[in-house]
C-alpha cells in the first residue's frame, strides 16, 4: 500500500487506497463521445398576484385580538421547464414534479477575464437567454410576473438520471422578458448582479449633531476597509469640529494633519460630542469612526486609518471583499455558503493588505474592481453560482491535454502576437487626497510634502530589448491600493512573468470539454501548427459553452 506524504492532499481529501467513493454519474456523462444531455430548468418568479398565508402573529393591527395567521398578495411562484419533458419520483424534492418540455436553446456561457491583449479590465460574463415555445398560451401568465433578480438553476444529466443525479450547471438570476405570441425569452445572467447596486449605506439626515447639517441631508455616510492614507473626512459638524471617516466601529485613525502639519492625539473617547480636545489636538471616537478637533483648521483636514473592524479587522483583498459582499449589499448579500472562501483567502496572501475609502456612493462591482483587478487578480461567479476569485500569472500545471482530436474542424486560430512589454509599473500606497504644493503648510515634513503631493509610489522595471520586437512602446500600469513595497515588488515581479515575454492568445471550438474548464485554468494544448507541436501549457482565459452543440469555444493564453 502507498502512503502520501503529509500535506500532499487537501484537507479531508481520502489517499486512494481508502477511497471508496461513488463516482460521479455526471462526470463519467461527460466523458462519454457520444453524450445526449438533457437540461431542467427551474425558475422561481415573483407572481403578485398569488395569495401567501403566513401562520403565526402578523404585524400589529393585522388581525383581532388573540388571532393568528394571516393571508396577503403576492408570493414565489416556481415554474418547471425542460427541453425534452422529465417528471420527478414520489421520493424526490420535488415530488411527482413535471418540468414541461418547451425550453430551447437552454444554455449558453461566455465569459472572459481578457480585454485585448491585457488583463484586469475584464467584461461581464454573457449567458444567453431561454426561449419558451408558447404559442398554445399556456404560459401567457408568465408575463405578469416579476422576473429582474428572480432566481433560475439549470440543471443537467442524461435521459436516463434520475433527479438527484443532474449537476447544476448555471445557479443565476434572469434579467429580463420579453414575449411574442408564439414565444417566451428570458435573459439570464450570473449572480454578479447583485453586486451591481449600490452598496447598502446610511444616509445623513442633515438634522444636525452627528447627521450633519442640511447640506448633507441625503448624503452617504462614508466608509473606510483596510489601510487608506490622507483621505479627506466628512466634516460633519462645523460648529464642533467633528469629522467623519467611517460609519461604524474602526481599528485605529493613525494620524491627522491640518495643511499637512500633523495634529496631536488626546485619546479615544466613548463620546465625542461630550467635550472638545485642547487646541492643536483632535479625539477620535474608534467605535463610531469619527474624529473631533480642537482648534480650527487651516486649510483641509487629512488622515490615515485603519478601516472598519465590526466583526474583525480586515485588512487584505479578500478579506475586504468578502466584508463588502456579505454585508453592504442590503438584501442581496451573499452568504458564505455562496463565496469560495479558499480562493479569497489565495488572493489575500498572494496581493496582501490594501484599503478602500468610499465617501459617495458605489456599486460593489467598482469597489471589487478597484481592489482585485489592478491588482492581476479576477473575481467571477461558478456556474454553481458561487463567487470565486483567482490570480493571473504564468501558465502552471494542466489539468487537461487537449489534442487535435478533440478540436473543431476549423482548428486553431491565432487571435494575437503579445509582445514583450518594455515598461512595467505598479503604483501602490496612494494619497486618496492629493494635495498641490500650495495646499500644504511650510510647517510639514518633507516626507508628507512629497507623500500628499503624488497620487502614487511607483515600482518600475524596464526591457531595453523589447523594442526589437515591437516598433511602437508597449507599456503595462497599474494602479494599486497596496499599502505596502513589499508586496508590489512582488506584484511587479509577477508582472514580469505575465507581460515579460512574448505571448500568444489562440482561439479554438473543442468538443469533450463541455462544463470541464472554467477561466483560470491550465491547459495543455497539442497541435500540429503554430509551432505547438511538442504541447504548450496555456492559460484559460475565455470559456463558452454552448448547449445546443455541446461544443466550448476557448481562447488560450502562454
């Protein structure tokens, strides 16, 4: 018997001398060279006219005194629908359920973490949309349902499974309706939707005392993650000299400048608003992220603060990210069983820590943009609906060889020649407020002058010999929250790893591969042209799939 050595396989993962597990009926479907698929569809709409009852104590004045339970308009409606007519055992959940074969062109997935030839701007994945055939009407009621946001799971196995045995390929949200008389199409989309609103956030009431004037009635309370420097905080009160730098609990404010002079610290109160501190120095109440000075300012009014820490101080990537997703999306937040919370955690030792200062308001999807991508990393949904996360760098190791067998018959088309960028730069530890010369007192320090004054510290490194190979300059830059030099050098030198060398982006249909990659993996593609003869491992930077021919279109990075 063979034994692994300690740390060779993930936590609870069976060696294989002890592994007695049931394979899986879908993956062993999706080996098969001659697979049939078959696709449930599952939607759950608001109908808003459906009566809902609820069985316990209703809100005051519902019912009589003594009486419980109540009735009202409005409630999910679940709506089963399949490509080919399937109906569930009395054992199953659902029981004796029949999905209604009308469904065409069930799925298609088509997402990319590469814009051109360089990463980190990447586009909104693209699922296509269901038809429904309703010309008979049967389903004309569809179209007075609620459908943005509504929840949709695709599932799919062969004729033969039982429920329990099709895989969820697509757990997503629809978008929107549109109906004719002879169809129904709704569009779907990931769960990334939900990080399209705004952030969850209050609002000053502009009542006065610690909600701020009239001029801030409506405004949003600003939010600090993380290490952010020289970031200009609310003045919430004139009168009293309190500013604002969180709404919430915070680790620590580190430093208070007034023109860039630095103001002294009199200690943290439980109350800000009961005293002023002596001329010159400034209160800070962490528990409610505000800030009180004792003297009038001279000019603007700086800081650099350790962020929210209400439920644990965050401070990395990942971390930040998964805070933002889990509790600033109001209603739609995401639940941890709905975030791959190893990936994040990849993410946050591989980047380190950085910070966030949000004074207006923003969508999640820009804040995890701002931190993650300039960072060469990439967040997305799984088709199971989970939110992930990864990082770019040079091809690793392959989880799958794909040979010529396995690709189209139109073969593979070279996309781009990538060539070498000749400068590479990473900007780190910004000034989130820069200040002109003329903005700062002669009584600051040297290091805060030039500090304040560059929105940016920057690394660079620069390839002479690029040149020869590209007349024009080719230039990669990013711009990052960074806190630390450290750890952009060794952004910078992964940098090089990516943009150091000369790439190539292939674009190729292949069959066999159908649900079995995802953007982030590492292929190793053999071909008798372009010089891949001997193999090449690549990156997996687009992944479509497409359900009517059960086909994947991938363009491949290395």
């Amino acid at each position: 018997m063979t034994y692994e050595a300690f740390g060779q396989l993930s936590f609870s993962q069976l060696p294989g001398a002890y592994d007695r597990s049931v394979a899986d009926p879908f993956q062993i479907l999706l080996q098969s060279p001659d697979i049939q698929l078959m696709y449930l569809i599952e939607l759950k709409p608001y109908d808003p006219a459906k009566m809902s009852s609820f069985a316990d104590y209703g809100p005051y004045g519902t019912n009589s005194f003594c009486d419980s339970g109540f009735t009202f308009s409005g409630g999910v409606s679940n709506v089963f629908l399949s490509d080919r007519g399937f109906i569930t055992e009395p054992s199953d959940a659902p029981a004796n359920q029949y999905f209604s074969a009308r469904v065409e062109n069930s799925f298609q997935m088509d997402i990319s973490i590469l814009t051109g030839t360089s990463f980190g701007d990447q586009g909104q994945p693209s699922y296509g949309s269901i038809t429904i055939q309703n010309g008979d009407g049967e389903l004309d009621a569809l179209q007075s349902y609620y459908w943005e946001g509504r929840p949709i799971t695709i599932k799919t196995g062969s004729l033969d499974f039982r429920y329990g045995q099709f895989a969820t390929i697509l757990q997503g949200q629809c978008n929107s309706i549109d109906v004719t008389d002879d169809q129904i199409i709704i569009s779907i989309t990931d769960n990334s939707l939900r990080l399209d609103q705004n952030l969850d956030v209050n609002l000053y009431k502009g009542t006065g005392g610690l909600e701020g004037s009239s001029d801030l009635n409506g405004k949003p309370k600003p939010l600090t993650f993380g290490e952010v420097y020289n970031i200009e905080p609310v003045l919430v009160n004139a009168a009293t000299l309190v500013y604002q730098v969180h709404d919430g609990s915070i680790l620590s404010v580190d430093a208070v400048r007034d023109r860039g002079v630095a103001l002294t610290l009199s200690g943290d109160v439980s109350d800000i608003t009961a005293s002023a501190p002596p001329p010159g120095g400034y209160y800070t109440q962490l528990s409610a992220g505000l800030i009180r000075l004792g003297s009038t300012p001279g000019g603007v009014i700086t800081a650099d603060v350790h962020g929210d820490n209400a439920g644990g101080y965050v401070n990395t990537v990942g971390d930040i990210a998964q805070r933002i997703v889990k509790t600033r999306l109001g209603y739609r937040s995401l639940s941890s069983s709905e975030i791959d919370g190893g990936t994040f955690n990849t993410l946050s030792v591989e980047v380190g820590p950085c910070g966030a200062f949000l004074p207006e308001t923003v969508s999640g999807r820009v804040v995890l943009d701002s931190l993650i991508r300039p960072a060469l990393g990439f967040w997305t949904f799984s088709r199971q609906g989970v939110m992930i996360a990864g990082i770019i760098d040079a091809p690793g190791t392959p989880i799958f060889t794909i040979g010529p067998d396995m690709i189209d018959d139109q073969g593979v088309e070279l996309v781009a020649n990538i060539p070498t960028a000749e400068i590479i730069k990473v900007g780190y530890r910004p000034s989130w407020t820069v200040q002109t010369p003329t903005d700062i007192a002669s009584g600051a320090t040297d290091a805060i002058k030039t500090f304040v004054t560059e929105d940016y510290r920057y690394l660079s490194s620069k390839d002479l010999s690029a040149r020869a190979q590209n007349a024009q300059l080719v230039e990669q830059v990013v711009q990052t929250t960074l806190a630390l030099q450290a750890d952009a050098e060794r952004l910078l030198t992964r940098m090089k790893r990516v943009y150091g060398q000369p790439r190539k982006l292939y674009r190729l249909t292949v069959y066999g591969l159908y649900f079995r990659l995802f953007v982030g993996n590492t292929v190793n593609l053999t071909y008798p042209r372009h010089g891949l003869d001997a193999g090449k491992n690549m990156l997996v930077t687009r992944v479509a799939d497409d359900a009517e021919t059960n086909s994947t279109i991938l363009e491949l990075w290395g």
